[in-house]
C-alpha cells in the first residue's frame, strides 16, 4: 500500500513538471512581430515617403484602411481558435464643427402633410442650434472611430480589434480633411503583457 502511495505522488510530480505548463513565449517564432500598412485597394496610389511620411489621395469615399498582420501565438494562447490578442487604434485628428449656428426645420408625429399620401410633411417651426448645443449633442470625433464626451474615461480611448492576427480599421477621411496631416497610434498587445507600438504619419491630399 505504500509503494502504492509513493508511485501516485511521483505521478502526479511528473504530470505538473515545468515542461506541461503553459508556454512563457507567447508567440510561436519565439518574439513577436507585427505589421501595418495602408490598403491600396481602398486607396490607390498611397505611398511612403523618404521621411516616413505616408500619402493618401482622397478618392471619393470617407475612409481609408489600416490592416495588420502579427505573430502567430503558441497554443497556450489559443482559446477554442480564439487568439489572446488586442490592437488599439488611435489619432492625434479629431473632428469638430467649423459652423456657428445652423437651422433645421421641426416636424410633429401629429402633423400636417401636403398631399393625402403623407409623403411631404410641413414643419411647424425651426430649431437654431448653437456650437455649445452642438458640443453636447455631437461630441468631437476622432477619425480613429470613436468620439469624446465629458463621461468618456481618457484611459480606455481608441477603438480595439480583438481576438485576430489580421487587425483592420477604417480611419475617417473626407475632402475637407485634403491638406492637413495627421498621426494614427496603433499599440497591439500580446499575452504576458508584451506590447508593440507603431505611428503612422499621414498627409492627406
């Protein structure tokens, strides 16, 4: 009975060895990488510079895209095919209203209509808005895709891809934006806290 005792515990030493625990590298090839870059099939003609500057055309639609490849993670990190892995986009760009006031027109559920079919109603009166009515009701947008407001936590700003080796982001660009510049942050952040940061310098045209 004791020799039984004693094969049980070396058992159980053997199963909980160092070599069965979970892997202290959490990527496969040992450190981890990750890269971005512009896509071109949504901006043709996008470039890099000498200066590390990237330049984008405005081509008629209201973004560009941020996609990203990074180390494959060990299996450890792997939760029923689910990677262990979070990208954090963000800019030093944000949105806000150039205009001082403008006017909308004001309609009722119980209003009246031009025609039987009710397809053109008549307002019953404008509603002016100021830029502080403005600031309450449309917060300054980051063109990463989020936007702040007085509640937001300044800790937990930026918009995350989670759970993929192939992170993406559309980042806002309309026509008004041709001639500035502007910085993209992108921090992605791999298990056993390892992170990698990148910049992207943008001019816009």
């Amino acid at each position: 009975m004791r020799k039984l005792i004693y094969i049980t515990l070396i058992s159980f030493l053997w199963a909980c060895s160092p070599e069965e625990l979970i892997n202290n590298y959490p990527c496969l090839d040992g450190d981890c990488n990750v890269e971005f870059a512009i896509d071109p099939l949504v901006s043709p003609g996008v470039y890099q510079d000498i200066n590390d500057y990237w330049h984008i055309s405005h081509q008629g639609i209201q973004y560009f895209t941020l996609k990203g490849n990074t180390s494959e993670l060990h299996p450890d990190y792997v939760v029923n095919g689910v990677p262990l892995i979070e990208t954090i986009f963000d800019s030093n760009y944000w949105v806000w209203i150039n205009g001082i006031t403008f006017t909308v027109p004001l309609y009722s559920v119980l209003g009246y209509f031009t025609d039987g079919n009710f397809n053109n109603p008549i307002p019953i009166g404008n509603l002016t808005y100021t830029i502080e009515d403005m600031a309450n009701n449309f917060p300054p947008l980051n063109i990463a895709g989020y936007s702040y407001n007085p509640n937001s936590d300044i800790n937990s700003l930026g918009t995350c891809s989670k759970y993929n080796t192939h992170p993406q982001q559309q980042i806002f660009f309309d026509n008004q934006m041709v001639g500035d510049t502007a910085k993209v942050f992108i921090k992605t952040i791999f298990p056993n806290n390892i992170e990698i940061e990148k910049e992207f310098k943008i001019i816009f045209e």
